[in-house]
C-alpha cells in the first residue's frame, strides 16, 4: 500500500477509554513536524499571526497562559448567534448511523463485548431502520482489527442493510487498518477520519489551522487513493470558528471526502447552534461545488440536549445523525439513538417499525454491563406504568370503551404499542379503586368489595407501589364475599 509523506506518519497513538479515540488526545503525529508557525487563538482574532515557538506538540502553545486571552478567543459559541430558534421543519431524509461498538464502548463503565455479542447487537440494527454502523476503531489494536474485520464479514454473509465506517485519525497509521479491513473482509467500509477544530484544541496542541489543513489534504487523499469512502469528521466543531470550519471541510472536500460529520463532541450546542452550525457547513459547501455532499450530525449528552439537538439537525438539513443504544458512550454519553428513533417516528419524519427496540436496547446493556434505569423513557421498566389513582382511572375507562387505541395514548405521549409493550396500572400509595380494580381484573381475581377493600387499604399504608406478589397475597387472603366462587380463570 503507497503511504504517504512523513508529517502523517508519525508513530500510532492507541485508541483508550478515554476521550475520543486516543489518538485526538494526543498532538503527537497528527501535525507536520517541528518549525512551522503556529497562529495562536489571540493573533488569529486580532488578525495577526505571530510566531509561537515550537509547534506540532501538545501542551500549549509558547509558554503563554489562557489568562492572556479572553474564552471567546478560545471557545467560539454557536448558541449565541442570532436568530437564537430553532426550527422543527420536516426533513426530506433522515438517517442513522449507530456509534454502540466504538463511542459507546468509550463510556467509561463499560465492559467490553465480545464479538459474538457485537455480531448478535449488530444484526438488530437494520429491524429498527438503522442503515450505518460504526464497527470500532481499527487501528487502536490487533484485537480491535480482527472484530471489525469479523463484523464487516457478518454484514456481508448476512447481506445485512448497513454499511459500516470505522473510526480513525487523520493518520496513515489509522486509515491503513481500515482500508486492510476492507480488502480482508471484501465489505465496503467507510473512513471517518477525524481531527480537532476548535481553538481551544488548537490553543492546547500548539496547532495552526495551515498545519491543519496540510494534514487533512494528504490524509483523506491518502485514504481515497486506498479505495476508501471518506466521511470527513472535524471534533468539537460546535466550538470552532466559522473560518476554520470553512477552511478545513473545504480542504478535505478538495481531496476526494464525500460525507462532512460536525461533531458537538463536548455537548455544548443548543439546537439553535446545532442549526446555526449546519447551515453554515452546508452553505459553504453548497457555494463552492459541493452542494449534494453529504452531512453528519454526532452529539453528546453533556447537557441532556442530545436527542433534540440530533432533531434540530435533521431539521436543518443534516442527513444522518449518529447515536449510541440507550445514550451510552465517553463520559455521560452519546445521543441516545433509541429515543431519536422513538422521536422521528412520532414526528412523521421516518416510517420505522420498531417493535425490536427493546431487544436493541437490552442487548446494549446486556453486552456493556450498563442497566437500563427503570425510569429510562420508552424501554425503561417503569416506561407505561403508572399507580396513580387519576391517571389509572383514565386509562382503565378508555378499555371499557374497548378502545385499546384510546387506553394507548390517553395518559401517554408515547403508545407502548409503538415498540410492542402495553400500559400497565399497579397499585400504590398514590391509587385509587380504578387501580385496583384493573389490577384484580388483568390478575384474574373477583374484585369483590372485601378484596378491593383489602388491597387498597393496603396499599395506603404501604410506602412503596406493591409488586404483583405482594398484591396477590393481599388479594388471595382477603375474605370471600358471600357466594363467591373463587379467583377467575
Ligand atoms: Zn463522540
């Protein structure tokens, strides 16, 4: 395989648990080599670029200190532009790219999957409508390469609807692996070749945007001569400049990438800055030729924005965005593609079945070690129950009326049909007899006056909601009514 010049081939840095694969936290072998100029964030905003000493290498630039700059030199907020909304317009394609096998694994409590259990995970994806996948990071390991090889197989043999990438640095020593992965497994995968963009990065590393685009320019060319599709991937792009975010896509754009991926790689957006983002990238594009590429939206969760900024993304004209089972990934997590799935589906935007969700979820968990939290929305254990007298009595009139539509979605945004569950009523502190009359009925008891007596009495008193063999002992031990005869079949 031709490899390129030397200022990307630096030693391989190898992908850990923590942060983005390692090799973006670490200035080493990204850059070209010692002797060139850095532009540091205050030059560059005053207009001025200004030698900084030795550059290339991590740990500030020239001995100064961030006290000598303001942070809007060093962070550049997107959030803040106006017009300050964010609009919710139906996009004409939504995609999604599945992160679980290589963001989510950086979650640090994951344990790591076996590859008979990425393989049972990965043929979930294409029953809920999920088209991509990131099969992992093909150069942190020998043991890594081999599962993306094995993955990228499983896709093949079992003609499996996804089309996989793997994650990689801009960096021979990442896109090498990858394109060996490709010819070894005779599967078509897609490199996401990442670098760091903000100035905040640029100002720790001791990078210059021209060194940047060097190193961007011979890698994705380097990957494209290799047969690779290049999805070009800039990190914290929520907080980089406008110019610099211009300048590197272009760049990449320029030497043969055919997919742009914005990262708000430390969850900062707002979906107005999600939007404000994606319109720029896309009218940079657009202006200079590049107008039918396609773009990328991939989130975290460092704010708990993550599945509406993926919304307000699709809505500004990003095709796919990028997610993990149940939000789990580096540090508190990625966008929960789960709930953008439910989300999508409930808008109208996409026309998916996902009755397998759950067992999407459960699988992500299963093989992480991560438990679902019972309040988790949609696949939680508590996601359609509810032991509140008002709501129960709602929902058990609506089945009186033998409308199960109407019991579905009287007390519930979200109808627990849509992934093959149904609402459940339990009894608490909080119920009422509607609780415990649907609770005798489904369970098959009577509900005589002195059982519902006795449970609700019960419950009352209790300080928690009674699982079912509490109630059912209560029911069983309460006193026939005269003439009874005995629990229902
Ligand atoms: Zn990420």
């Amino acid at each position: 395989m031709r490899r390129v010049e030397s200022d990307i081939t630096a030693p391989r840095a190898p992908a850990s648990a923590s942060g983005e694969p390692s090799g973006t936290t670490r200035g080493h072998g990204l850059l070209p080599g010692a002797g060139g100029i850095t532009v540091t964030p205050a030059a560059r905003s005053r207009g001025a670029a200004k030698p900084s000493g030795t550059s290339g290498h991590c740990g500030g630039a020239s001995g100064r200190t961030v006290e000598d700059r303001a942070p809007s030199d060093l962070i550049y907020d997107w959030n803040e532009l106006e017009p300050r909304s964010c609009s919710l317009e139906p996009p004409a394609v939504v995609e999604l790219n599945d992160e679980t096998l290589r963001d989510g694994l950086q979650c640090p409590s994951v344990r790591q999957p076996s590859l008979r259990e990425k393989q049972e995970f990965l043929r979930q994806l294409p029953t809920i409508g999920i088209g991509a996948a990131d099969i992992g990071y093909a150069g942190a390991s020998a043991a890594a390469f081999d599962d993306v090889v094995e993955l990228a197989k499983t896709i093949g043999e079992a003609h499996l609807a996804i089309r996989p990438n793997c994650a990689g640095r801009t960096h021979v020593h990442d896109i090498d692996p990858i394109a060996d992965a490709q010819q070894r497994s005779g599967v078509a995968i897609d490199a996401a070749l990442f670098i760091g963009s903000s100035p905040i990065r640029q100002w720790v590393e001791g990078w210059s945007v021209s060194a940047l685009v060097q190193t961007i320019e011979k890698a994705v060319s380097y990957a494209v001569h290799a047969g690779l599709e290049v999805m070009f991937v800039t990190e914290d792009t929520t907080r980089a400049r406008r110019e610099d975010i211009a300048t590197m896509y272009l760049a990449a754009a320029g030497a043969g990438a055919t997919r742009f991926c914005i990262s708000d790689t430390v969850g900062q957006a707002t979906p107005g800055g999600v939007q404000q983002v994606v319109h720029f990238l896309s009218g940079v594009l657009d202006d200079h030729g590049f107008g039918q590429a396609a773009i990328d939206w991939h989130g975290h969760r460092d704010r708990g924005l993550d599945v509406m900024n993926a919304l307000a993304a699709l809505a500004a004209g990003a095709k796919r965005v990028h997610g993990c089972a149940l939000g789990i990934g580096e540090r508190v997590g990625n966008t929960a593609l789960d709930l953008v799935l439910v989300n999508v589906a409930l808008l109208g935007w996409k026309n998916v079945d996902l009755l397998n969700l759950p067992t999407y979820c459960r699988l992500a968990s299963e093989m992480t070690g991560v438990p679902i939290p019972r309040n988790y929305p949609v696949v939680g254990e508590d996601a359609f129950t509810t032991s509140t007298g008002v709501h129960a009595a709602a929902v058990a009139k609506a089945y009186d009326k033998g409308d199960a539509w109407l019991a579905d979605r009287v007390y519930s945004a979200v109808p627990a049909s849509l992934v093959g569950r149904h609402q459940e009523i339990s009894i608490g502190p909080m119920s009422g007899k509607s609780n415990v009359l649907y609770w005798l009925r489904a369970h098959g008891f009577d509900p005589t006056p002195e059982r519902m007596g006795a449970v609700l009495e019960a419950a009352k008193h209790a300080s928690h909601v009674l699982d079912d063999a509490e109630a059912t002992r209560i029911a069983e031990s309460a006193v026939p009514a005269r003439g009874e005869k005995g629990l229902l079949v």
